[in-house]
C-alpha cells in the first residue's frame, strides 16, 4: 500500500497507526478485566502452558496452548486475504479482513451482554473464559497480521514489546547522529512513541468502559474497526 517508509510514516498516516494501537490495548483489557488474562501475549500462554504442564493440569495447559494457536490461526487468515494477494500481484482484502474482526467483536458484544460468555470478571476461570479468550486471541491475529502487511512489517498494534525495542534502539541512533538523522528514522520513532501511548490511552479508556459497563465496554472497539475497515479501504484505492 505504501510506497516506500517515508510514506508509512507520513503524518496523515499515522492516526490509523495510533487508533488500531488504541484498540489493541481495548481488546487486551477487556480479555485481562473479563478473564484475566492479556489475550496478545502469546509468551504469556506459553509460560502458562508450562506451569500447567509441571502440575498435571492437562485441561488448564490445553487452554493456555489453544489460545495462542488462535492468534495464530487469525495471523494466517490475514496474511492469505492479504500478504498472498499481495505477492500474487492481485487485490488485497483489506476489508474481508476488518469484517471478521468486526465480526468476532460483535459475537462477544452479543454472547456478553445476553449472559452466554458468563459473569464479567468472576474470579474464578471456566472453561467458558477460554471461548472468549480464543475470540479476542483469533481478532488480535487478524489484526496485527492485516496492518504488519500493510506496512511492510514495520508496524505492530497488539502488542508493545518489539515495538519498545525498536523504540530503545532508535533513540540511540538518532543521539548518535544528532543533526545527520534521517528524516525517516525520526518519523519511525515517534511513530513508535506514539503506537505505545495510544496502546496505554486504550487500555486506559477501556478500563472504565469495562468496568462500568462491562461486556457493552466492546462497542468502542467495534465502531474502531467498523472505521478502520471503510479508511483503509479507501486509502487502498488511493493506492491504485
């Protein structure tokens, strides 16, 4: 979509960066708040899968591994509709993608608020958590998978760690070369600034929309998706 990375972090660009970083810290406390869990952190379930598996709690570990398979399983249904399409020289489904996110979060709004996912929040784990927790793992998938296309590999929205380090380094780079930095690696860096703010502001702003409001807290990541499928559809055949 982008023609090379000056383009990727040109100002009018980066707000959609920001918004879907706002989302993924949304989706992360609704999963922490509702099930206790941050549903893109797949080291996470991975750690947890171990500890399982050293107590014999085979059913908790089967959980802890099925979650991240369904971030996984959300990454290759973006990169089929998109990178594919894309290497195949033909039109990427941008918006096929965004319309299962906008999907699965309409699936949770609705099982949420008519008591099929449970009581939000109850302390202690069901198996029902672990449905809800493979949702939000399968949207997060699709999400990062479909924007990380889309910017080349140079931009994550559910998770912050390779951002930080990517944010650390370019620090360093930039007050090594002070007055001879590149234009780009500039724009990079506070793009990354920017992504991790907007990740804490979701998780800041969803926080009291789920504690409030509980399962109805999904609407705002609904409507963002809902907006980020028409924009980036937009933006495509701009591209054209």
């Amino acid at each position: 979509m982008f023609k090379d990375q000056d383009e990727l972090y040109a100002p009018k660009n980066l707000f959609i960066w920001f918004l879907l970083a706002f989302q993924g810290g949304s989706l992360n406390t609704g999963g922490f708040l509702a099930a206790h869990r941050f549903v893109s952190h797949v080291t996470g379930f991975a750690t947890l899968a171990g500890v399982a598996g050293a107590k014999f709690d085979w059913p908790n570990m089967l959980g802890m591994l099925l979650v991240p398979m369904s971030f996984l399983i959300g990454v290759i249904i973006s990169a089929w509709n998109v990178e594919r399409q894309r290497i195949k020289n033909l039109t990427p489904h941008y918006t096929l993608v965004f319309s299962f996110i906008v999907i699965n979060i309409f699936i949770i709004v609705f099982l949420g608020i008519n008591g099929f996912l449970g009581e939000f929040g109850e302390s202690k784990s069901t198996q029902i958590d672990y449905f809800l927790l493979f949702l939000l793992a399968f949207t997060c998938g699709l999400q990062n998978a479909v924007i990380s296309s889309v910017s080349g590999m140079e931009v994550r929205t559910t998770h912050l760690t390779g951002l930080t380090t990517n944010f650390g380094i370019s620090i360093v780079r930039i007050w090594s070369t002070r007055k001879n930095v590149h234009k780009r690696e500039f724009f990079a860096t506070w793009c990354r600034f920017g992504i991790f703010c907007s990740f804490v502001m979701g998780s800041l702003i969803s926080a009291f929309l789920f504690l409030h409001f509980k399962f109805y807290g999904f609407f705002l990541p609904l409507v963002i998706s809902l907006f980020t499928a028409f924009h980036l559809n937009s933006l495509h055949k701009k591209s054209l």
